[in-house]
C-alpha cells in the first residue's frame, strides 16, 4: 500500500493461516528464509520478531479474509484493519466507550456518516494503542481524537499526529475497495516528539 504497508487477501480465518502468511511475509521482507523467522509475543499478546535479532517492528491485524501487515525500521509500529460493513452493525454500542467527546463528534455528524467516521476513530485507536504496545486494556479513552474535523470526509485523509501521555505517534489511514467490500486500515508509527524526553 505504501512501501511499509502490504494488504493480503483470501486469508483463511484460521490463526495458522494468519501465521503461516506473516511468517512468509516476514521472510520476504527480511530476505530470509521462512524456518529463520520466529515471532514471539510479549505480556500484552503484541508479536514481535524473536529471531532473527535485528532493529525491526511489524504489526498486523486481520478480518474478512484481509490481512494488513505494517513494519518499521524506527521504532514501534501498530496496525488495525476493519470493514465498514462489520462496523456499521456495531458502531453504536462500540462507539459508547469512546470519550464524551468524541461521542459528541459522531452524534454532530448526519447518521449515514456515522458508520465510517466510527471506522476511521476506531481504526486510529487500535493502530495507535498496539504501537504503544498496550492495546484496548485501559480501554479506548486514549488516544483523543476529538480534535479530528474531517471523519466524514472521502478519503483521502491526511497523515496526523497523535499524543498519548508522552508518547506521540504519526497516524496514516488507508481505504480500497475490494469486492464490494470497503477496508479501512490505519497504521501508527512512533514519532520524535521534540521538547519531550
């Protein structure tokens, strides 16, 4: 999708077929074969490449078949991938433990809106929060992403940054269409954050 973002498709639903696929991808990337790619997760379940050792973040996320794999040379990095039609049946309940102000935000917007504006927060929160390395377990009033005005615009949507505590991360989304069906990824990267130490 961008050099540091791949899409795959046609992905049994099966956690081995994930695997076999990110191993496989891993190996390519890294110009290895695939028996040298060991992932190991850390105590909040995020993958990281346990072997071989070198300076090297990925992340994926997967649903309908979809997989998004993300890396970076730099630092942590987090992905999230849905669809707009999973989220359209879960976006109000979901939506509910978003922070009042980015409730008010989806409650501002026409109701046709609402479904991929809920996608692009949701989307942003996950990528952001798997960077950081904690995912969903403090649960999503972190990252604020109230200050967004554009969650119904068509994409394509600007790059943005985004503060959590002392950490900042640079936030992409990405959209396609495939198959009727409408994707809506993000990918968060961890960025310098000048005056901070």
């Amino acid at each position: 999708m961008d050099g540091r973002t791949w899409l795959y498709t046609g992905i049994a639903a099966s956690a081995e077929a994930r695997s076999r696929q990110l191993v496989r991808h891993l190996g390519g990337r890294l110009g290895r074969p695939e028996g040298e790619i060991a992932i190991g997760r850390d105590s909040f379940g995020k993958p990281f490449l346990a072997a071989p050792a070198m300076e090297y973040w990925f992340n994926a996320s997967s649903c309908d078949g979809l997989m998004l794999i993300t890396e970076s040379h730099d630092g942590p990095v987090g992905a999230d991938l849905e669809t707009l039609e999973r989220c359209r049946a879960v976006w109000e309940d979901a939506a509910r433990e978003f922070p009042p102000a980015e409730q008010a935000l989806l409650a501002g917007l026409p109701l046709r809106d609402r479904p991929l504006a809920f996608t692009r927060l949701w989307t942003a929160k996950e990528a952001v929060l798997k960077a950081r390395g904690t995912g969903i377990v403090d649960g999503l009033a972190e990252p604020d992403l109230s200050f967004l005005r554009d969650l119904a615009a068509p994409p394509p949507w600007q790059p943005t940054n985004v503060n959590v505590g002392r950490d900042r991360y640079a936030l992409t989304w990405y959209t396609l269409t495939i198959v009727e069906v409408r994707a809506i990824a993000a990918r968060a990267e961890s960025s310098p954050n000048p005056g901070m130490t």
